[in-house]
C-alpha cells in the first residue's frame, strides 16, 4: 500500500501526462511518476536526471537492461 497515493491522470497537466504516458510505455506502470507528480519541479528535475543518465552512460544500452532486469528480479519487482 503506497504511503501517498499517486494522482490520478486526469488530475495531472498535459506535461506530466506526456511523462507518465511515457513511463507507463517503458515500464508497465506510472504509479510512480504521478505520485512524483504531486510535486511538478521535483518530477520534472528527476526527468532529466533520468535521461542524462540513460544519455550519458558508458554501459551498453543492452547490458543496462539486463542489469535492470536482474535488479527487479532480485528486489521481487513486477515491473
């Protein structure tokens, strides 16, 4: 049970709707995202940090993902 409940995607602006469309697209889920959401700046700064990684990386894209996946394997993620 989530300690704050994230917005619904009705409750959001077109911006983070944009963002959370996009995070439900790559991982399954935007539960996350709009609950981040509550706080607009905090979303959209975490937003970018996200892509400089994913952009800045030295890791191969595919070995990132594998590395992903084993993470959430371990931790019993669903997504």
């Amino acid at each position: 049970m989530a300690r704050i409940d994230p917005l619904g995607i009705g409750e959001v602006d077109d911006e983070i709707r944009h963002l959370c469309e996009e995070t439900e697209r790559q991982s399954g889920t935007s539960a996350s995202t709009r609950t981040y959401a509550r706080n607009p700046g905090v979303l959209k700064a975490l937003t970018a940090y996200r892509a400089a990684l994913a952009k800045e990386g030295a890791i191969d894209p595919v070995l990132r993902e594998l590395v992903r996946i084993k993470i959430a394997g371990l931790n019993a993620c669903r997504f």
